[in-house]
C-alpha cells in the first residue's frame, strides 16, 4: 500500500522484518518442543537457540535472504540457508518434518492475529469518539430524514449512538475473526504429520497465543481468511455509511456540522465557505478499495486437492493491504469524528424549515382524540399544512388561527404537540441500551 | 430464483403468504403488547385477535392485497386496509405508532431467522454425510497432491475430514449470523419511540424470538444483513471447494470418485465412461451466484440518513435468492457425497503410477541416520528415483539392487519405508481433533 | 426475476416460449443447410418444414417438453423427441451432426442480440429526455458543486448534457457488446466439425444475423458473454450517478428538482413536503444488482478445457436478470427524467445563497489586472467574503462599499463581475459537442 | 504494487517522476496555447518553456514538490510553487484559469494511454507465442474434454488457435478501451471554460494524441476509467482459462504438457516429477487481484454533483496496480506458453485411454447407414463400448470381432472409422477463420 493511506504501525506488521523475525522464533519454537518430546537432541537446539538470540539482529536481514534466494529460488530454503550460515551446523535441526507452508501459514496467522489487535483499538478510537461526541449531543435536536426527506426530529446524539452501536457490533466480529485466524499448522508434506509429532504443533501453538489448527492439509484452510477479510468489508462499509452522513451534513445547504479545519488550511482561496469534506470522501473510497478485497479473498477457498498456490499473490498483497487500509481509515475515521465541528443553531433552522410540518401527525393524533372523526381531522390538519408548506408560515400559527381546529385543542395544548421533547422521552432508554448503564459511562458495545 | 434452483422449503419463507402471514402476527402481537401496558382498550383488542384466528386465511390473501395496493399504491396500507374490510372496525388499533419498517423489518428479520434454521438443518446434513463417508474411507490410502501434482499419502477420510471440519466452521458462522440477524424494531417513524412505548417492542421481540434492537432509524441496519449475506457467501465458498475436488476426482485420467449415477441415466448414448460430474459444476456456478450477492449486501450497509430506500430491491430480490440457492446447493452437495462412488483401487492405482517416489524422502532420511553424508544420501536416491520416473520401474525394487543402498539398509527395512502406515499413524488423532470423541460418534463441529 | 421489476418485453426474450421457438428456427435452418449442401435428402426436409410451420403452434410447448424431459432427462433431447412426435419420421434429420451446445449457445446468441436491441431502443429513450430536458433547461442558472460544496455557476442543461454524453457513451458500447455477442457455432461434439460441415454454420449464422464463432470448443467462449456483462454493469453504473443526482437535487434543503409526483399520490399524510424521491432510490438499489453480476460472469470465463457447464446456471438466471432489469431500469429512468419537475427559482436561491461567493475570484482577477499586487488583491477580495459569508450580506455590495476596491473598480464594472452569464459563454459549444449541429436537434451521441 | 508482481516498465508510468514531468508538459502546452490565442502575452512564455527545459531535471523532483506540501497541504499549488522557486516569475502564466483537476485527470489519461500500449505490445507478445506454437502443433492429436471427461479428438493447436482467438478479442477491446480513456479536459473549476478558452483544450488534446473531452465537470467522467478497468478484468479472466488449461494439463495424471522447468530447477529434492505449475498458478491468483478492481472502478462512476473525491484514493492505487498486474501477468504469460513443454506422446496414450470410445458415434452413425435399424445399431455398440471400458480392450478389436458388426462393415471400413484424421478434416479452415491467410503468417487478431 502507498504510504499516504498507511500507518506504520499496521506497516511494521507486514514488513519483512517482522516476517523473518517471526519464522525464527516459528523455527526456534518447533525445534525447542522437539528436543523437549525427544525428537531431537536438547543440547544443540539449547545452543543454537542461544546463537539465534545473540545474533538476531543479523539473522533477520531480508536483504541477504534476497540475495540467497537470487539463488536457491526458494525464500524458505534461503533462510534456512542464512541462519545455518551465521548460527552454523545446529541450524540442521530446524525444520525438520516441516513443510514451508508450516512456517508461511503459522507465521501468517500471527501477523493477521496482530493486525486484528490493532484494529481492536483502532475500533476503540472510533468508539471512544463516537460515545463522547454521543453523550455531548444526546439532546441536540436535529431533523431526522428518510429518503434524504425531513421526517421527525431526533437528536444528533441518537445519530452517533446508531454508529457508535454499529462499530461496536463490528468490533465483536473482529473479536471473532481474531479468533477463527489464530489456529497453528505444523502437520508436513501434506497435513498427515508423517515426520513432524503433533505435540510439536501443540507446545508453538501455546507459545503464539494459537491453537492448533485441527485438520491442515499442507495449508490451513483458507476459509478462514475469506472471514476475516469479510469482516474487513463489513468494518468498511460501516466506515462508509458514517462518512457519508458526514459528507451530507457537509453541504452548503445543509451545514449541521463539518470536518475540523485546521486553522490557516484553505478550501478556497477567497471563498470561505469551500471547506470540502475531504477526509470524508477519502474515506468513501478507502471502502471501496477494503470491500474489493473480499470476493479475491472467497475465491481463493477453493484451492486443488490439498493446495495450490494461486492463493499466494492475492495474500502478498490484498490481505495486508486490507488490513493497512481499514487500520488508516479507522484511524481517520476517529479523529475526524472527535473533532467534528457540529452546528446545533444550523440544524435547528434545519428543523424548523419545514415551519412546524414534523408534528403535524401528532396534531392530527389530538383532533382524533379529542372526538373529531378521522377524516375530518385529517382534513383540517392537511389543509393548514398545504398552507404552512406553500406560504411559509408556522403550521402552529395556522392551526391556532384556525376555529375547526380551536372548538378543540387550545392554545397551550397545540403549543404542547410541538414540543421536541415529546419525540426526545425515549432517548435515555436508548442510551442505556447501546451505551449500557445509566452513567452513560459504560462500553456497551 | 427459478425453481430448478429452489426447494420448495426455503421458497415457503419467502412467499407473499408467508409474509402477509407474519405481518399479520406482528401487528397483533403490537396491538396486544399495547393492551397489555394500557395504551389501547384490552376489549376491541381481544376481539380483534379472535376474528384474525377466525379468518386467518381470508387475511392471507397476496391477491386481494395486491388488488388493493393498485389504488393505495402501499403495501402495508393495502393490508392494512384489508384487515379492516375483514374484521371490522377494530383493525383500527393495529399499526398504531409504527411505521412500515417496524413491520417490515422485523418480519425481515423473522424470515432470515427461519431461512437460516433452514440453512443450519442443511449444514447438518452435509456434515452427517461427511462424516459418515470420513470414517468409511479413514483409512483408505490415497495419493495427496499439491498443485495437482503428486505429493505423499494421505487418505480419502482426510480430505472428508477436511471438509467436515470447513462445514462445522460455517456451521457456527451461521450460528452467529442467525444471532446477529435475529433483532426487532418496533421503534416508529426515526426510531425516536415517539408513538410508541419500547414495551411494545420488548413483548414483540419476544413473542418471535428476537431481541429488540437496540437503536433502530426508521429501519433495522443494514451490516446485519450484509453479515449473513457474507456468511452464505462463505458457505458457498466452501460448496465450491468441495465441488471442485469431486471433479477433479471424477476426472477421466483420475477416476477416484464419481458423482452417483444412476441406472439408466446417460451421459453419452455409446461412450460408458461419459458421466461428467454435472452436479458438482452446477454447484461451481451456483456458489459464484450465491457470492455475487455479497457486494450489494455491503453496498446496501450506507443508507442515507436516518435511511433510503435503495437497499429495498437488492432485498427483494438477492436476499430471498440467496438463501434459495444456498439451501439447495447443501442439499445437492449433502446427496451428492452422501452418494458418491469411491473407487479404492483406482486411489491405490494412481498411488503407485509414480512407482514409489513419494516415499524418497523417507529413504533419504533412513540413509542419513544409517550414518551416510546427507549430500551422498541424496545424490543417491535422487539418482534412483529419476531411474523410477523414467524407466517406471518401482524405486523399492531399485534401491533393493543398489549396493551403495543394501550396505546400509537391508530389504526388510526397506520395504517398511514404502509402507503406507507410517503417513497414517496420527490419522486417529486427527479425526478426533475433528469429531471429537475417540468413539467417533460425536459431531465436532 | 420478479414482476416488479420485470417489463414483458425483455421477460419475452427469454421465455421458455421463445427459447424453443428459437430452437425450432435453428435446427431447420440447419437442416435445411444441410440439404442445401447434399449432406441430408432435401425431400423429407422440405416436407419437415412445412409440417413444422404448421403445427408451429404445437410445437412451442414448454409443458410439454418439461413432461418428456422428466424422462429423458436431458432438455435437448426431450425437445427433439417432441418434434418427432408431432411431425413424424423426418424430424430424424434434425440435429444431425449437433452437440447441444450448438443449439444452446445459438440461441442464447440470438436472445441476447434481442436483448441488447431493447436496451437500445431504451437508451435512446434515455437519451432523447436528456436531450429535450437538457435544451429546456440550457440557459438556466444553477450551482455548480464539487465535494457537495458551492462552486461556480453553471447551468441545469450543462448536467444533463454531461448525463447525455454518459448515456451516449453507453449507446456505442452496447452496439459493440452486442456486436461482440452475435456470433453462431453449429461445430459438434467439441468444436471440430467432424460431423457437421462448417457451411451449415456459416447458412445458419446469415439466417439470423450473426457471423460464426471463428473457433468454439463445443461453446461459444464465455469472454463474449463476460464483455457483454461488463456493459450492462457499466450502464448500472451510469443509471447510479444520474439516480444519485437527482436524490441530491430532491433533498428537502435543496429542492431543486422533484421526480414526478402524480396528483393523488401521497408521500406522507399530512407532510406536503414529503415527496420521497423513490423512482431514484430504487434505480440505486437496481444498479447495484445488475453491477453484481459483472463478477460471476468474469468467473464464468475460465471453463475447463473443452468445457465444463459451471457457466450455465449463472446464465440461466444472472444473464436474464441483469437484462431485465437494465430494461426495467432504463425505462424507469426515462421516464423519470423526462417528467422531472424542475425549480429554477430554487436554483436561483440556492445560487444565491452564498451572496456571490462564486464570483470571488473574478473580483481578485479583475483587481490584479486593475493593477493591485495580487498578495493585497487576495487580502481585500478575502476580507469582504469573509463578511459576505458570516454576516449574510451580498458580496457586492459590501465590495462596492470598500473605498480600496472602488478605487479600482466602479460599481458597473464590479457588477460586470458578478454577471452569471460570463460563465455560460460556452455553453454553445458545449452543446455542441454533445449533441452536434448547432441546430440542437441532431443526436450526437 | 509489490516489486514481485511489477515490470519497471510499467511502473514507470505511474512514477512520481513520470507524473511531475507530465505536469510540466501539460501545464506548458496549455500556456503556450494561451499565448498562441492572445490570452497571455507570448514572450513570457516562450522564455519560461525555454527555462523549463534547461532546468527540467530540477524541475521533476518529487522529494522537494512533497517537502512543499507539506506545507501547502495541496501537491498542484506545491508543484507550481517549485516552478517558480526554479524558473522564477513566469511561472505564473501557468494554470491560468485551470482548475487542479484539468492537469490531474488530463495526466492520468495521458498516463493510461502509455499503459494501454505496454499492455498491447504485451498481448502482442501472448499472440505471437501463441500463434507459433498452434502452427507447430496444428496436427498433434489429444483427446478434448468436456466436463474434465474425455470426449472426442481435437488438436492441441486447436487448443491454442483457441486462445489466440480470445487474446485477440482482448486486443481489439484494449484498443477500444485506449480509445475511449484518451481524452483532454482544460475546462476550469466546473467545466464551463469561464476562464480559460476551449481552445486551450484542444491545443493540449492534440499536443498529446488525446481528444477534448466534450463535457467535463471539472473532473473527466468516470465511467471511461471503468471501461478500461473492465476491460482489464476481461483479459485477466482469459489469462486464468489459459493457466488453468496448463495447470490441468501438468497435472501428474495428465501430464500432456508442462511448464518450463530450468535445468538445475528444483521442485522437490527427490522426487523428479514434482514440477509444480507454479507460473500458471501464479497466474490465477493475479486473474483474482485484477478482477476485483472492476466493482470498485464501478462505484468510482457515481461521484457527487460536479464531483466528489471519492474516486482519488482507489485510482491512486487500484488502477496502477491492476495495470501494472496486467502487464505483468501478459509477459509472464507469453513467457510461459513460448516455453511449454508440451508431451505430443502423453497426448496421444491418453487419447487412447479409452480404448477408441472416442470414435462409438461413428461406428453408430455406420452401421445405421449400412441399413441397420438405429435402436439395433445402438445395442451392439453399446454393448462392444461396455467391454471396451471394464475390459480394457480396444474398442476396434471387439467391434471386428462381433458378427453382427461385420455383417456390415469389414475391418479396413471398421479401421477407418478410427482414424482420427476424420476428426481434423476441418482444422485449416478453422485456422484461416483464427489466423487468416493460410499461408498461416497473418496476425489475424
């Protein structure tokens, strides 16, 4: 992934550093608990393990293993062949039984175990952003819209509760994700275990935080990644979804809030109002790219017989772009939402542009009850409403000026069934479900 | 979905009876809700419900609702309007506060839930067949390829067993799908609860078996749809894998395994080894349709606002089809294993075409224990392995005749080094890593 | 497909009706070619014929080979088998030489040439409202937006004149898809013309306009029908943007435009504003149906060897489907745009809703021309926008206010400056471009 | 992209320093198009081109353009800030009137136009390895599949006269493709050439072989970079049909042909018939990556009003990446197939693994030529092909064996009827359609 949508911490995971660093301490762990189960004699694995400690600087140097695999033409091989040529001849006992795609897989698992865990806090940011900035507008009035139409009034706190429950449902999936990627195969040639104990596996599970893989066959089942990519796709669209919000509440005729301007950044140079929602739309697109990632991923499930290896390219590259991409747009998605600059005075001229029409339902509900037949009243409160709609007024003007409408309900009472408050009763109970105890300061997620 | 691809079974949960069935009992069980807690008259209610048992069936009735919904061009009014012409005056106490989402949503929700029970019974079938068929075949010997070249022995229970477990892992998505898909919004217009108490949604939510969800925007959202719809494609991902490795089974140079054919049935009118594996492909192109329908799930997560419309048709129609396809494509590839012919001998055959040479590295292993230099243990057996491969000659036989062999190793040792048991030693442990109990009875999934 | 986004005359295309009408016409053109050829008697074939266009009535019977196909089990064959049962003996010069993909793939041709003139009958509909809308609305003045933001000034017509190059665009693709797809194999068993001569082909292909497949494999290469689909995808796309335009324009802040909205038809009960702008959220929604099957026909492509039919079921539904509703949504659009309500008094407030912001720049321009170092040109021209943006006032006036902009440009000239016609100077030959002759009748897509 | 799926070629299009140079060009030529027309006085210009060119390596910096914005936040304004630092005040003749996006996107059609011609030449290069070897193996017999089962005899220069026919097509689209992404906008901040002439424009377009676009909205319309993307993901499909048609072939069972393998290569250390189609497995997985680069160019179409930035992000990385794969892809394709070996042997035991089944339907068609009844025919055949297959014996030998055969055809008819030149008969006529000219030197793609 190009470094402008990359972080390096999400970088580092996937660097060949990190990867050389891991079949190391892959190779190392597998030789220990052989030596341990008897296979191999303790004494040079103790040392060798002590040479790889002492030398682990050198050891992990991708350029000299490029330079071995110029020509052994095998990247695991030219490792193997590095780390016998710096710790010398106990370095024979690494790798024994294995198969490279015990170390390639197992290793794999570990950064994708990795990379989840920075996710996991990524979608904490998000969330922390999301509930502060929820709890700070829980009675913001604002309009609520449906088809990109005014409909009734909710708070802009309800709109950051629905995202902040969202992210947090997607965290519970990585949570899972997580969870189905770390699984460990060290099974051989072709997953039988021919020349490999299966405790082997076992004691480097355990040493990885991962469970052994239950059936590999040379590969873990590559399921498991179309998951764990899904669940990117899914983390991605939620990105979107709230992006978007944004970038409607954005424009010009809308202005209820904007991404933070950095003081002396410039939209336009002599159009003050052209602060484009940029990091929104950035965000708009890193989707895209995240949720490309997922049907690549769902092809490479179905590998021949017991491998092929048509699935490699697209993990060289899709995977950890994948997870570099969703890890920066979490990230910009956290800030941007801390520091959204939200307009309460533009969203409740918003609310009343509409000159009172969002509660005409209730009055109508008022009439009804208080005897007059539906149709009637219907009558009545859609007459007055064509008139605020068209003319501009106050539909509550109207009604009161209104004597079919005032046989019935008076002043104070029509005044009443256009308190906001009336749609806002609700919103500390769904506070408390999304949020969790009434303090408010729980993580419900 | 056209009915050569749908049973009859996942079809019903999506048909205008079923769904007029549910609105139906949603209503009702609102309007009761709503009784129950005092926000309409108890009475008119419980006659109400008594008049729906009574004409249960007139209610149902997708024709005369559609006949209705050409003037009042709106579903959920059209049924509406149809209830009272049924019942009477009462019907005015259903819908009372809701919004058409809150019905449809959660009837939405009510199917998926069903579809996916479907689903889960489907999958469990698929795995009563793999796993009855994995422990027929435990032990039968097969050659293990990687890249669709020979690689070492596996057996034909192993790849069953591969399989099983990939299907007891979608299983459990699919578990968790139903869970996360299995919510309630009975919330009206923009979820505020304006009009209607959340009581009445707590009662609906569990009359069906949901749980309320938590913060709703007129509509249930979306990433709980696109995360089933990610697991069908998963699922079907895996169908895919399973499909392929019975054609290339089925292969006429292969021939380990074929599709049931039966008596009677042609594949070609004069050429008897024409049965082309025509269930498996089919089941190839049903998992690319079943996948296709991931991208709109996802694109369908970021509705505008408090929502649009637009994920309304991709759900009328990708939704339903996908679980359609999806439930036949299990039940087509839990028959087709279930029925599949195994060709023991034919496995053993193709075993032994390359006369022995996936047992050279065990040769190798044995010469340099025997105390020869790895560097000569190999230039040796490699010398006679390309012997076998080109003159297709056995390699035990070769190596028998070589003295450079027979100083370290005699016949006796070596024929225990071709013997197919030493790749088949931990198969026990792996079965019952992957069906639990030793007993191998129990369904690990 | 479902109804409710079907239109008869694509759903025709592909009855099973018209699917053995076509099946009919072609296995009689290739007898006929036969006979031409001497390769069969021409006598039983002519008398074939006849008898053929005499009980063509009979003959197109899906019921009725679906009943013989449940005993023969394979379509084709039960199609012949009815022939033969209705016209006799000579139907045993049907078929001679064929493999069923012959008349399959032939047809599916012929369907989708069909298919595609529709959808240009369509465009053109799409094209031609565009085209009239566009010269309606040439002249009249709205905002330009980039990012959601206020820009400059363009005019009404200018969009539709980009939409109208768009579809125009689509038009010629589509003429070259369905060149693409126009192709006739009438080869055997696997494309070698071992029983069938290849002037069979070539009669067959002159009979129905298309030309033959240079080289088939028993198929037609599924490349053909993969472009075909890319184009389909590519015209969802198209509908999209123009769908998404006109959602934005309808948004209860902008309210620029309006879909059509019939005298009687409700959005809401008593919100008159509540004019949902549906017919464009649904071609939202279509379009990312139709883009979904982009991808499995891409899939579709790699067939094995020869051969193998895991494309058939996605062309028995997606290939359909994606026709019908590109159809459907093409039509839907059409129509749509041309009934849009247009508010050029909207447009002209919301234009001027920036007090003249969108000429900012040509004041700065025009101060550095007059003279002013542009650095204090941009302070001054900055500082009164500022104002104009904060305080609401017009920003000519408060230009023609400041001393240090007067002392450079006389009130006339500033309102020069402002003078939206500047911007539309080249409208003409935008026009032009896009739909040709100046005259502006010409359709120059 | 990663340097492991990169050609420098190609990634040189994409470079900052290929960028920037074309920046300075495209911003040149519209100045000196200016001047040419009077906009700005020709002098200046003149010397600030002169200037350009002497400094121009100074100039294409990319390091020192990114020190500048970082400060700026804006890489055109950083861009044109160090063309002042370098050629001193001239610089500010240039991008008068343009808007950002008229340099970008006409750079990036600039840049895909240079890619699509790599990519040709690379399809080139797949057409003449392709060609060549469908000569040299135009007559070598192997069996055609269908279903992976054996049907009846092909060439295996059909096979690749096949694939040429596809490569061709892809050809004949990557031209159009070129075709339609090659266009110029000069068209100020929403396409309305306020401030700049459209002369500029076409003065630009015809300096750099690129047609005017003929309506912009500040941005060029996306769905020209879709059309491109599909055609990419096209030819990737039929890159993966080849490859997975190798990959079958390769396959140990099969072993008609092979991929290249260097002396001294080494599959596996024993085991000489462990040659791993790795290339064409390689090969399928770029297929994935590219393909999945369509849905998101499809998305990229449906930008905001004059546009949004949404598309930025997925063409910064996805449209360089997938044709940096493409052109990868292609080369190594080419490589591979002028390479292949291919087992003219192998193919023709295989073609007679089924013991002349292959030929059952011609035998048929003769006897019942020779008179018998069709049902009668079919029985005798039927029953000799039933032995042929679970007997091992040559189908030609029973049939010469069977009375009621030679009761009407004698051997030597019988041995005709088993020549496979039956089956080749038309192979010229199918190269002339594939190739041309039967002198078989035509490219006719």
């Amino acid at each position: 992934m190009i470094p402008r949508y990359s972080r390096p911490e999400m970088v580092a995971v996937f660097s060949p550093e990190t990867k050389l660093g891991i079949w190391l301490d892959v190779e190392l762990a597998a030789a220990e608990a052989m030596a341990e189960i008897g296979a191999v004699p303790a004494e040079p694995v103790r040392a060798l393990t002590q040479k790889a400690a002492a030398h682990r600087e050198r050891l992990i140097d991708p350029a000299r293993v490029e330079e071995i695999e110029a020509v052994t033409r095998h990247d695991v091989i030219a490792f193997l062949t590095h780390v016998e040529q710096v710790c010398g001849e106990e370095a024979r006992f690494l790798h024994l039984g294995l198969t490279s795609s015990d170390l390639l897989d197992t290793t794999l698992a570990i950064q994708l175990t990795r990379a989840a865990d920075l996710i996991l806090t990524d979608l904490d940011l998000v969330l922390d952003a999301l509930e502060r900035r929820a709890y700070e507008h829980k009675l913001t009035p604002c309009i609520g819209r449906s088809h990109g139409i005014h409909a009734e009034p909710v708070t802009f706190g309800l709109k950051l509760a629905s995202a902040f429950a969202e992210f947090a449902r997607n965290r519970r999936r990585m949570v899972r994700a997580r969870e189905e990627i770390a699984t460990c195969a060290i099974s051989g040639a072709v997953g039988t275990f021919a020349n490999v104990d299966p405790r082997v596996e076992a004691a480097v599970a355990v040493r990885f935080g991962l469970r052994p893989e239950p059936i590999s066959t040379q590969v873990i089942p590559r399921d498991r990644h179309a998951a764990f990519t899904s669940v990117l796709a899914l983390i991605a669209s939620s990105i979107e979804r709230l992006a978007i919000e944004v970038r409607h509440l954005q424009r010009t005729e809308v202005r209820e809030a904007e991404e933070f301007f950095a003081a002396g950044q410039k939209g336009s140079s002599a159009m003050p109002h052209k602060r484009n929602p940029v990091l929104s739309e950035n965000l708009t697109g890193l989707a895209r790219m995240i949720r490309a990632a997922v049907i690549p991923a769902l092809e490479n499930v179905a590998l021949w017989h017991e491998r092929d290896i048509s699935h490699s390219s697209v993990e060289r590259v899709m995977l950890p772009d994948a997870c570099i991409l969703t890890d920066f747009a979490l990230v910009r998605l956290a800030r941007m939402m801390e520091n959204l600059v939200v307009y309460p005075e533009q969203m409740r001229r918003n609310l009343e542009a509409t000159h009172g029409l969002h509660s005409s339902q209730r009055v109508l509900l008022a009439l009804t009850e208080a005897g007059l037949p539906r149709q009637k009243a219907y009558e009545i409160v859609q007459r007055q409403a064509m008139r605020a709609w068209h003319e501009g007024k106050p539909l509550l003007e109207l009604l009161a000026g209104d004597p079919e409408v005032t046989a019935h309900l008076d002043r104070a009472r029509l005044e009443r069934l256009f308190d906001l408050d009336y749609h806002f009763k609700h919103v500390d109970t769904i506070f408390e479900r999304v949020f969790g105890a009434p303090a408010g300061n729980g993580n419900g997620g």
